[in-house]
C-alpha cells in the first residue's frame, strides 16, 4: 500500500477512533445506569472497535517509516500484528459477555427500558456515522476494512439492543436482555474468528485470497522466451503488499533479450497480480549441462 492511501486511512480511522469512543462512554455509563447487560455488552464490543482502531491507527502510522538496515521491508508488518491483537481480544470479550449472559439468564435484574432504548438509538446514529466515514477504504487495508465491518456489527448490535429495549418496555420480560447480549457475543465472535484467521494466514506467510503459485508461474511462463520458472515462492508482508521471488530459466540469448522479459515479467505480475516487490533470477537453459557454461543470463536481476 502507497504511503498516500496509508495517510488517507489514518486520516479516517482517526475520526472514526473519536467517535466510537464517544459511543463507548454512553453505552457503557447508560448500561451501568440502566442496569441493562445487552447495552453493556455493546459498549464492549464498541471498546474494542475503538481498541481496534487505535492499534490500527498506530500501525499504519509505524508503516509509513522507511526500511532501515534491520528490518528492510520497513514495518508494513505491524498492521497484521495489530489486526492479530484486536481478533484475540474480540474473542476475549465475546465470551465474557456469554457468561454474564448465563448468569443473567439465572438470575435477571431489573432494567430502565426507557433510557436503555434513547441510548441505543443515539449510539446507532453514531455508528452510521462512522461507517460513512469509513466507507470509502481502501479494499487492500486488512485493519480499515476490519474497523469497517466492525462498525457495521456495531450497528447491528445496535439495533438488536433497540429492539430488546422495545420489548422490554412493552412487555416487561427481562430475559430478553440476555438473549440479546448472547446474539451480540456470537457476532463479535463472528468477527473476532474472520479477523483471526486472515491475520494468521498472512503471518504463516500465505499468498492473497484468489491467488496461487501455479497460476502466476503459468502467466510468466507465457511471456515470450521464458521456458521454465521454478523454485517460485509468494507471500504477504502485509496487506496490498505481495513479494515474489522466482528462478527463470530462458532460452539461450544476449543480455539485451534478457532485459526485455525481465520487464514483460515485471509488468505483468503488477497488472494481472498486483505484484510489485519481485526478484528474479535468470538461468540458462544450458546451465550445468556439460562443459556450457552460460554467461549472458547467468545472475540475478532484482525488480
């Protein structure tokens, strides 16, 4: 990802960090308030939103420091390790909410319907709020578009908490309140499990969703005097940020042919692939046959 669409996401999260703050302290102090464990549990699930957000705020701003002489890819890296961080502790939360849930369920408490229900519908504006404002990311942020889907859960617990604030009003049945607060806990587990499992995959080195290594070695072998491309090995430093490194092994030609399909190659891993940190190394294809030794394509071209 470009350090200008990294300066507009922070820009975004930042605004949405302040405001989902706001929401926490109003659900949370009304939730102590109105007694109500679903308006409770969705001040938690907006903390963490707002947990989130700032670990992602802090690691996009550590992605835009330079590569220095111990970590040369720079440190796109803390994005994921921020991501990671904010899935395990979803999970956390998720069940702690169940077991309040559960004792709740046991033992129900009395609830201010009324002012749980103003509550809530002021914390669901808020959280439309945000969404706008983090609508137009950019797809390849992994913790822009988490924080977004987070706000939507958010906005869903929201309505949830609405409509167990109605009931309750209307009917004066308080489990209503748990069930509520046990389908919240289930949607940040949801979230929480979705998050954990992307950050995984791309710390265990994996390639994006949709991608593979017989597809790309495929496409390079289709460029014109590529024979064979092995040793080929893709993964994910972050987010929109894909390396590659393969060997080629080419017909016999001058250098100058060389450069020609090093920058075939190059273009077409960044067009079809989006592919933009590559290194190649070239070989002959009379290379440790015999006595031939071939010194046009011989070494490494780096892209």
């Amino acid at each position: 990802m470009h350090n200008h669409a990294i300066e507009h996401n922070s820009k975004k999260l930042f605004i949405a960090l302040a405001l989902t703050g706001l929401i926490f302290i109003a659900e949370f102090g009304g939730g102590l308030w109105t007694g109500s464990l679903a308006l409770i549990s969705d001040a938690a699930h907006v903390f963490m939103d707002a947990f989130a957000l700032g670990l992602s705020y802090l690691a996009l701003r550590a992605a835009t420091l330079p590569a220095d002489d111990r970590h040369t890819y720079g440190y796109h890296r803390m994005q994921v390790l921020a991501a990671l961080a904010n899935g395990a502790t979803l999970l956390f939360i998720s069940f702690e909410i169940l077991k309040e849930a559960l004792t709740r369920f046991q033992s129900p408490e009395p609830i201010l319907a009324g002012p749980m229900l103003l509550i809530a519908v002021a914390g669901l504006g808020v959280n439309i709020v945000v969404a706008l404002v983090l609508r137009e990311h950019d797809p390849a942020d992994l913790n822009t578009r988490a924080a977004f889907l987070h706000v939507l859960g958010d906005a869903l617990a929201s309505v949830g908490v609405i409509g167990a604030g109605i009931a309750i009003y209307l009917t004066g049945q308080l489990w209503i309140d748990p069930l509520v607060s046990v389908l919240i806990s289930l949607l940040i587990l949801f979230s929480s499990g979705r998050l954990l499992k992307e950050t995984v995959h791309i710390l265990a080195e994996g390639m994006p969703e949709g991608m593979t290594a017989s597809a790309v070695a495929e496409s390079m072998k289709s460029v014109a005097g590529v024979l064979e491309v092995h040793d080929l090995h893709i993964w994910t430093v972050s987010p929109g940020y894909v390396a590659l490194s393969a060997h080629v092994v080419l017909e016999n030609q001058t250098l100058a042919q060389t450069e020609r399909i090093m920058r075939e190659l190059k273009d077409k891993l960044d067009q079809q692939y989006e592919i933009e940190h590559t290194t190649i190394q070239f070989e002959c294809a009379n290379c440790g046959q015999g006595s031939v030794v071939c010194l046009q394509a011989q070494g490494a071209g780096t892209v």
